[in-house]
C-alpha cells in the first residue's frame, strides 16, 4: 500500500468557507476514484505547520492507484478549486506501507 499525504497553504483571502470546500471535494474523490483504501481530510489546527491549513492523507492499494490519481479528470477538477481559491503553496509526501 500507498500512503499519499498532501499539506496546502493558502494565502491571506482565502476565507474559513473555500477550506471547507477543498476538504469537502478532497472527501468527495473517495467514491469518484478506484484504488482508494482510505482518504482523509481536514482543516489543520496545530501551530506547527508552517501555515498549511488543509491536509488529505489517501492510502492506495497500489503505486500504480497513485499513478492514476494524478491525472484523474476528478482530482484536476479539485487541484483547480484549490488554485483558484489561493494555494501558494503545497508539501506532497508519498511512501509504501511496508507490513513486515
């Protein structure tokens, strides 16, 4: 398996609302996407994240799962609300679950 895990930063006129809607549309690629073991997301509250305010954690059966996600009509629709409502920046980690 294939833990993906996303951090986003937004700027400063990015509103409390258009974050719930990223994490309202990250959650939606459950049930539009094949691969998925198990997505999460949510509005960060801890101090110690550089100011990324959202994160998604998505567990694939597979790297090749990981693969297709990127370039999934669904996934580009969200990558393209969170350009939209102000993403500067963002810290993507990928590793294999390894159950040794």
């Amino acid at each position: 398996m294939i833990d993906h895990i996303v951090l986003i930063k937004f700027g400063e006129s990015t509103t409390h609302e258009q974050l719930t809607e990223v994490v309202t549309r990250f959650k939606a690629l459950r049930s539009q996407l094949t691969g998925i073991v198990d997505l999460q997301a949510g509005i960060n509250f801890s101090d110690k994240s550089q100011g990324h305010q959202v994160v998604l954690s998505v567990r694939f059966e597979n790297k090749a799962a990981l693969e297709a996600y990127g370039p999934n009509p669904h996934h580009q629709a969200v990558a393209a609300f969170i350009r939209e409502v102000g993403r500067v920046d963002s810290i993507i980690v990928d590793f294999e679950i390894d159950n040794t």
